[in-house]
C-alpha cells in the first residue's frame, strides 16, 4: 500500500499522538504508521499508509485538521521491528 507524508499543525496533545500510532486502520484505510512532531511550533509530519492521497485529505478532513502538504514517499529502508534489541541480550 502506498505511503504519504504530511504537515499539520498539531490541535491534539502529545498522548493522543502516541494514541494514533497504535490505532488500526480507519474506515479510510489509513493507518499511522509514525508520528513526528515539533512541540514548540506545534507541528507535526505524519507518516501514514493509505489506499491513495484522497483517502489521506480526507482522514484529516473527518478530524477537522488542513494540511499544508501531502505527498507520496518511498521508504529508502524498511522500518525495523519493535522489541527488544537482540545486541543487548545478556
């Protein structure tokens, strides 16, 4: 599945980011795959999974937030599993 990256400003607190990257796909077919965020200017990138760039505009539409981009990405490297690090095993 495709996968964009996008600029907002940030009208949620930093739980409720931490709260979207576990979420499951909505009925838009997005699903956050990682959230960054700049605390002082109250922005935030995200990075999302999305069947295309319309089903992105309007995830953000249902919660009422603009972007000022939206584009299509490649991934230069797949995103390592979460868990443990194997190197700091005792």
């Amino acid at each position: 599945m495709p996968i964009f990256l996008d600029v907002h400003k940030v009208p949620f607190s930093e739980d409720n980011l931490k709260e979207l990257c576990q979420s499951p796909r909505d009925e838009f077919g997005v699903r956050h795959i990682n959230l960054f965020y700049n605390r002082e200017s109250r922005v935030c990138f995200c990075l999302l999974e999305a069947p295309n760039k319309e089903m992105v505009e309007d995830h953000h539409t249902k919660a009422d937030i603009k972007c000022e981009w939206i584009t299509e990405v490649v991934m230069a490297a797949p995103m390592k599993p979460q868990g443990p690090d194997p190197q700091k095993s005792s």
